[in-house]
C-alpha cells in the first residue's frame, strides 16, 4: 500500500482467515471448536462460589466458609449459586445448612443429623498457656483445714492498677482473671473473684453474705491464713510462715522475680470502714485506672498483713489475690448469687 499523507484514509482491504480451532469461515467464527464451546453453568457456578483456579495450573482451589445470611430467603436466593459442601447459617430461623447435590440444588438441615441442644463452653484460655492439672499438694501440711472453706490465691501474673484482663478492666477484668485461672487448674465448682474493690463497693461484699462469719479462709493447699472471712476483713494478719500460692500451687516468695527480695506488694482494697471515713481513699479510682499521676494502696505479702496501706502509683504492676465468693461445695449455685451484695 502507497504512503498516505497525514490525515487521510486508506482503501477498505481484503477479508483474511483464521485457523481458530477450525471453521473459521463457516459463519460460527471457530466458536463450535473452541475451547470454550460446550461450557456448562455448573461450571460456571463454581468459578462464582468460592472455587478459586490457582495460577499455573487447571487446580480448583476451595475457599468455602460459614455464609451467614440475614434471612432464609435471601438464602433461598443465592442458594443454586453455591458448590457443594458450602454451608449457610440463617440468622432469623438460627439453622444450618449444608449443600449436598449442586445439580439438584439440593440441601440438608444440619439440625436435623446432630443433637439440638445447647452446649455450655468452658472459659476461654490464652493461646500460650492452655488447661493444666492442679498441682498436688505437699506430702506434710500445717493446719490443715476439712471441711467448708475459702481459698485465698494469687494470680500467676502481676496485673496493673485497673486490672486489665483480655479486653476487660476494672473490678469485671479482675474477676474474670480470677475466675479464667481457676478453671485452667481444674477448679470447675469453685467461683472466685478478685479480693478488691470497685468504684461503688468495697471489700465486705466480695465473699457471699452467708459465708462471711463461719468459713475459715485458707491458702491453695487448705492451709488456715483467717478462722473467717470477717476476721479477715477485721484483723487481716495471719501466720506468715503459712506462704501464700498461685493458681499454680507454687509459693509466690519462689517466683523467679521474687527470690530474694524482702518485699511482695499487692494490691489492697478498701474496706466499708475506710470508705466511710476517707471518702477519698486512693484505690486507682475503683481499680480502674493505670495512669501514674493516680495512686493506689499496696501491702507487704510477706510481712504477713493484707492491709500496711502503702501508696503507690497506679502504672505500677503488683500481685493481685482472689478468693471464692462461697465453698465449692456450698448449695449456693444461683448465678444471682455470685453478684457482690
């Protein structure tokens, strides 16, 4: 074709051909031969519901999960559009399907193949630690208590003046630390809460109201700290060659921290007593600030008193005690029992 200058159009040219597959020029443009030709809507379905090709290769990769669909329509909707093995929970009627045929779009009720009863799940551990077994006791004990008790522990970790615990603070975060270690060790019947105070309440109400005056309080081997709670409260001094453990049996003067040291602070609520005479006791705002302009009140573990009422910052991380709200073998099971009242 002769050079055109700038601007202008050339002449139309001659139709070409294509080897396309074959039957480029039987007016179907290869399509019959294609590969794609013969494609099905099964096929096509799967490439829309989760079937993903990994590159390189002709490999489907499955990446199903729970779908969870506001109605049982919107279900029914979407339904034909889903590979088998997909399962769908409908939030309005709370069912589960499972697809089981694509070609019939046929599904089943999970239901209706398990046992449709509620299952009350044990409290959530952290990754790195997980379940142990409690640790057996020593072989020769002191002053041993059988019978209706109180267990006095330790948190197995230092914890700041709001007592953060897994998103939680405060006397809630507390509780639920207390609570979350016990379980860990096999104390399922036992409920214990932290042995602090909240912005409205203070140390009287954290033992049940029936247990207060007749249960001896103990170490975590059984071992008498206080003949009750209200002494406890009322004289706070016990044997202090009785030790104090962890939710791990082990003694917290044997924490590798604490070797050697002359001092284990805690911290140390405060009492309707104090409450009543210094309104303004520092106690971290109801345990549920760590700012370091804000103080709290600590005590000396090893000096065996639980109320010495040393100030100290709220930034600071000290040990934190629980105690059970009631014996593990009390008849008080009503969950609006283990409320501090």
């Amino acid at each position: 074709m002769a050079n055109l200058p700038p601007g202008q159009r050339g002449e139309k040219g001659e139709p070409g051909s294509c080897d396309c597959g074959g039957g480029g020029n039987d007016g179907t443009g290869g399509r019959q031969n294609s590969p794609r030709a013969g494609r099905t809507r099964p096929q096509l379905l799967r490439r829309q519901s989760g079937m993903d090709r990994q590159p390189g290769t002709d490999m489907l990769m499955n990446s199903a999960s729970v779908r969870i669909m506001d109605s049982y329509k919107s279900f029914s909707d979407v339904s034909y559009a889903l590979q088998e093995g997909a399962i769908v929970f409908t939030a309005d009627e709370k069912e589960l399907f499972l697809k089981i045929d694509h070609q019939l779009n046929e599904w089943i009720s999970v239901a209706s193949y398990i046992e449709k009863r509620p299952r009350r799940m044990p409290f959530p551990t952290t990754p790195s630690a997980g379940s142990t077994r409690a640790p057996q006791a020593p072989v020769f004990l002191s002053n041993v208590v059988y019978g209706p008790k109180l267990r006095l522990v330790a948190l197995p970790y230092l914890l700041p003046g709001d007592l953060y615990y897994k998103s939680g603070s405060s006397i809630l975060g507390g509780d639920y630390a207390c609570q979350d270690a016990a379980q860990k060790v096999g104390m399922t019947r036992s409920y214990f809460k932290v042995f602090l105070n909240g912005m409205y309440s203070s140390l009287d109400t954290v033992v049940h109201r029936t247990q207060r005056t007749a249960v001896p309080v103990v170490n975590y081997y059984g071992q008498r700290l206080f003949n009750s709670f209200e002494e406890m409260l009322n004289n706070g001094n016990w044997n202090n060659r009785i030790a104090i453990q962890d939710f791990g049996g082990k003694d917290i003067a044997q924490w590798t921290e604490n070797i050697g040291r002359k001092e284990i602070l805690a911290w140390q609520g405060v009492r309707r007593s104090q409450r009543l005479s210094e309104p303004f006791t520092p106690d971290c705002e109801g345990f549920s600030n760590r700012d370091k302009l804000k103080t709290g009140r600590a005590t000396n573990l090893l000096s065996g008193s639980l109320f010495q009422s040393r100030e100290i910052t709220c930034d600071s991380r000290l040990v934190v005690l629980c105690i059970e709200a009631f014996d593990e073998n009390s008849d008080t099971l009503n969950p609006m029992d283990y409320r501090r009242k």
